[in-house]
C-alpha cells in the first residue's frame, strides 16, 4: 500500500509539474511567408528559442499587413506581424482592438520594385500611367508606393497584387509593369539578372526614417495574458539576435529563405540592416501621422495620450525612442 501510495503520489506530482510547464499558445498572422517578419516565428520555434520561453506559436500567412491587421482585430490572431503602421493607426484611431508590441521594420531598405531585365522602364519618372504594385491596403508597401508617388510626382496606378511569389508572377508575365518584393525575396532574381530594381522605399527621404512595420497584439488578449506577450517579446529578441550574430543563425536563415549563404549575407547587410529591424524601435511618428492624415486613415494626429494607449512595448529599452 505504501508503494502504491507513492506511485500515486509521485505521478500526481508529475502531472502539477507538466501542468505547470505546459506552453501557452499564441496564434500568430504573418503577413507573407518568404519575406523578413515571417523568419523570426519560425526560426526561433525550429531551434528552440520560444519553446525555452515556455511558448508555443501557432503561424498562419496572409496576403498582407492589411489582412494580418484584420485577423488580430476579428481575434482569430493574438499577434500580427508585419502590418503598416499607417493601417494600425487608422485602425486604432476608429476604435479598434489593436495594441502595438513591437517594430519590425523602420526605413526603407527592404522594400524594393523591380521591372524584368528587359523592361524599357528604367526608373519611376518611366512610370507614368503603369501599373505600381503593392500588396494590400493598409500595408507597409501601400504606404510606401502612395510616398514614392508624393514624393516623385509621377502619375502611376498604384495596383494591389498580393503577396510578393504572386506578384512575380504578374510581372513576368505581362500583367503588371512594375513589381514589388521585401528581401531576401526577390533578391536571387536581381542577382541573376532576371530583374532590374527600379526604386527602393528609401529613396522617400521622409519614409527612410519611419517605422513601416510592426509586431501588433489583440489588445484583449494583451491586457488578459499580458505575461505570455512579455515573453514572447522576450523570444523575439533572442531569436534575433542569435540570426545575426552567430554564422548558425545566419545559415538557419538561409535554408529558412532557401537562398545560398552568400545571398542571404548581402540580404542581411544591405537590405536588412540590424538596426532596422530592432523590435523597441519606433522612429518617425510625427512624419507617419502626417502621412496617415495625408492619405486619409486618420482625420487629425493622435495625442500622447493615443499613442501611449496604442504604443505597449513589453521591456522595451530605455534608449528606443517614439
């Protein structure tokens, strides 16, 4: 009976123990598989990062910032990752559910368009009256084409087409004249001479020091749980830091990519620098609310009041500034 007693008594206490342990769960929408943001959740999960977090992270891909921001906001995702920020204040300004956690993208050194080798257009100022492609309403590269229009006075059509793989696609085939992509997608096509860049996001001076893209949470969700998004904050970190300091991050990266190691080191260093991909960072919020008034998703700047409602960093560093 002792013997028994304890058995019990010791597989009552493993199952406390497990119990205890056992992973919260985050479902996660990520604007496109292939392109930057979605590399973190991924690779820190192969490699154990958000697990060592007591995290498990559930992914799905959308077309774009703006149906990532719609998930997050409907609740069919706790965490969005990489919507506009343009579309996050317009969402927020109206009321929405919608907390931002994070940054994943201040300037405009990933975002680039392309023409095929053999297109006549070599630049915007070529543009005139063809078709621009961007992903979805409301997302970073949405912000960013209605910039390079402002700002290079071109009368393009800026043409929504998805996620960058189908984007290619309308653009090899005659469909649309100028495409978009986010390195390292794209990356290997330029490389090979298939494609020509024709503009970057960063040739707007104003949109190279804004934050484009960020990490967004249920705001319900982050006021319930909000010790699981600290640590999934946490994870992130970690995850990223381990990508570009260590030659193993970067060929996980690699094989995450399916590139070659030498072309995700320019990706990295080029179209990726790591300081603009520092999730405290959020820079440029007085050129962003001006834009965001500009284009119509917000009727007037939001207070300090707003942006500290909407702006919830967990552990965010003393030196990161709004």
């Amino acid at each position: 009976m002792r013997i028994v007693a304890f058995v019990v008594g010791a597989f009552a206490s493993l199952l406390a123990a497990n119990a205890a342990f056992a992973a919260d769960t985050l479902k996660l929408a990520i604007g496109q598989r292939g392109l930057w943001d979605s590399a973190i959740g991924e690779i820190g999960m192969q490699v154990g990062i958000f697990q060592r977090h007591g995290l498990e992270l559930q992914m799905f891909y959308t077309s774009g910032g703006g149906e990532t921001q719609q998930a997050v906001i409907s609740g069919s995702a706790d965490i969005g990752v990489s919507p506009g920020t343009l579309g996050a204040l317009g969402a927020f300004a109206k009321g929405a559910p919608i907390r931002v956690i994070g940054s994943t993208f201040t300037g405009g050194s990933q975002l680039f368009w392309y023409v095929p080798a053999n297109s006549p257009i070599r630049s915007l100022r070529d543009t005139d009256g063809k078709t621009v492609a961007y992903s979805t309403n409301g997302s970073s590269t949405h912000t960013a084409v209605l910039a390079l229009q402002k700002s290079s006075g071109v009368k393009f059509r800026p043409t929504a087409t998805g996620a960058a793989p189908a984007t290619l696609t309308q653009v090899m085939s005659g469909q649309i004249n100028v495409g978009w992509a986010g390195a390292p997608f794209g990356v290997d096509m330029v490389e090979a001479g298939k494609t020509r860049v024709i503009a970057k996001a960063s040739d707007d001076p104003a949109l190279d020091r804004q934050t484009i893209r960020l990490i967004v949470a249920n705001a319900t969700e982050l006021a319930q749980r909000h010790d699981v998004f600290v640590r999934f904050m946490r994870a992130y970190r970690e995850a990223l830091d381990w990508v570009y300091a260590t030659p193993e991050g970067r060929k996980a990266y690699a094989e995450w990519a399916t590139i070659s190691d030498a072309t995700a080191q320019r990706a990295l260093q080029e179209f990726l620098p790591k300081a603009a991909v520092d999730p405290d960072g959020i820079s440029g919020l007085d050129d962003i609310m001006a834009d965001a008034v500009t284009f119509k998703y917000i009727p007037a700047p939001l207070s300090k009041a707003q942006l500290d409602e909407l702006i919830q960093i967990p552990e965010r560093k003393p030196q990161a500034s709004q």
